[in-house]
C-alpha cells in the first residue's frame, strides 16, 4: 500500500521544478510570483526574487541553477550564493523563444529545453538545446505542448512530456547533432491537461506529475502504476539523491511541495561543466 504524502512545505505560489542543491537541499521555483525559493526545516521558505515566470530548473555548479523564464521567453542563470540572476539565452535558430518551460543537461554538456509555444491545440511547439559555445538551435519541432523532459539511464534516451497529447514520449538524443529522433510513446495519461514535469529512478522508471488529474503515473515492469496526491494539479517530480525523502513533487492547487515514500533512488542528473557557466558569465 502506497504511504500517503509527507507534507514539506505551504504557502507556495504555484511551486514547479523541485530540485536538490549539490548539499542536499531542496529548492523549488514559484511561478506566480517570480520565486526562487529554498526549502528550509519545518517548511521554511527563503524566497529570492528573479521576476518573470520561472518554471523548469536545471543544476549548474557551484551554487548556480539554469532555468526557464516563460514571460521573458529567455534561458536564465540564478545565483543562490548573491541572489542574482541574468539571461543565458533568449533566441534559437535565430527567433525568439516561445515559452520554454523545462530543462536538463545532457552528459555532454548540452542545456536541452522545452518551448511549448502555448501549444494547446496545434503542434507547434519545440525541444531547443544550448550548447557551451552560446549557440542555441531547435532540436526537435511539431510537438502540441512539450513540457517536463528528462534523460535515461545511458544519457542517450530523452524523454518529453507532450501534455495535451497526454503522453509520453521516448527518443533517441544525439549529442553532437543536438538532434532529438522521436522513437516511441511510455505511457498515456488522463486529461484534462496531461502529464508535466518528468523524473527517473535508477531502474529506468519513467515518473510524471499528471496536471489536472491529481496523481503521479509512473512506468513499472508490470504496467503503470497511478499514485494519487492531494490537489489536482502536480507540476513536476524529483528524488531526494539521499534518499530520506523520496519522490518529491510540487502541487500548484494546494501550494505545496511534498513527498512519497520510495525505495528507489533517483537518476542522477547531469551538471552544467564550468566551463559552459564561465562563458555565460559576463553579464
């Protein structure tokens, strides 16, 4: 019998992207109102101001985090050490961005992005990936709202959450094409919305927050399983690297970041190298 949620923090205004620092601690973006904000012991909240739409949130080194700002249409860099933040990139191909939602690294060093154009209807959203050089192209096109992405287990699969398709996808990433060739689909998810932000355990389980219909699906070597939440609106996913607290997920209905016990470990996610942080460090 699934655990019932662990309540870790309230008061959020619609949390998305939680992720663990390099010391094990958790932090999450609040988009609705420009939040960065670092959980803290009893549900503490240390909130840093970044303005715009903050969503995905990818690590960098050495405190630094990489995330999507969907009202500025702009890849940006937050420094948790001063609070700062500043632009990373704002075009691909050579156009404006168009909503970029999530983020990874790729072991190569790749920044690869969702832009979901606020696709509801049409496909006419994107996966984007930046590249150390500072230059940004479109990996992938035709897609109705791409949303969370995340990497398997050998770096070379890529999954994407094509929410109102409500499905997941699976695809072969090139690194050096910084090309995404779409392969097959993981699992269909309810609506009305559909599957947002993306997680893997190191069994190579595929996890998802399913916006609108209140519950984590997940892949397993018998089926998908459905793990029902409080609120019917979770936004993305992530494992506790140590362990202690499982399954993290953000719910922007309720405002909360909480947890489900699991025993598997998370994947580990791949860092931004220092030397793509040190060429976009000039600003």
């Amino acid at each position: 019998m699934t655990q019932a949620p662990r309540l870790l923090a309230k008061g959020l205004q619609f949390p998305e992207a939680p992720i663990f620092d390099t010391n094990g601690q958790l932090w999450c973006a609040e988009l609705e109102n420009g939040c960065i904000t670092r959980i803290g012991e009893n549900g503490r909240l240390d909130r840093y101001e970044v303005g715009g739409r903050p969503s995905g949130i990818a690590l960098g080194c050495d405190g630094y985090f990489w995330y999507c700002d969907a009202h500025r249409n702009q890849i940006r860099v937050f420094c948790s050490k001063s609070g700062d933040s500043w632009a990373a990139a704002g075009s691909a191909d050579g156009r404006d961005l168009d909503a970029p939602n999530d983020l990874a690294f790729d072991s190569f060093g790749n920044l690869v992005f969702s832009c979901h154009n606020q696709a509801r209807e049409l496909a006419t959203g994107y996966i984007a990936v930046l590249r150390p050089s500072g230059e940004c192209s479109k990996a992938a096109t035709s897609l109705q709202f791409p949303n969370g992405i995340a990497f398997g287990l050998d770096g070379k699969v890529l999954f994407v959450a094509e929410t109102y398709k409500q499905r997941v996808l699976r695809g072969q990433w090139h690194d050096v094409t910084g090309c995404w060739q779409l392969s097959g689909e993981v699992m269909q998810t309810p609506g009305p919305n559909g599957p947002d932000g993306l997680a893997l355990d190191t069994l190579g389980n595929v996890y998802t927050a399913v916006y609108g219909a209140g519950c984590i699906m997940a892949t397993t070597p018998d089926g998908v399983t459905k793990i029902p939440v409080d609120g019917r609106c979770p936004t993305n996913c992530a494992f506790d690297p140590a362990g202690e607290l499982g399954l993290v997920f953000t719910e922007a209905e309720t405002g909360t970041v909480a947890s489900i016990f699991q025993t598997t470990r998370g994947l580990p996610l791949h860092l931004a190298r220092k030397n793509f942080w040190g060429r976009h460090a000039a600003t």
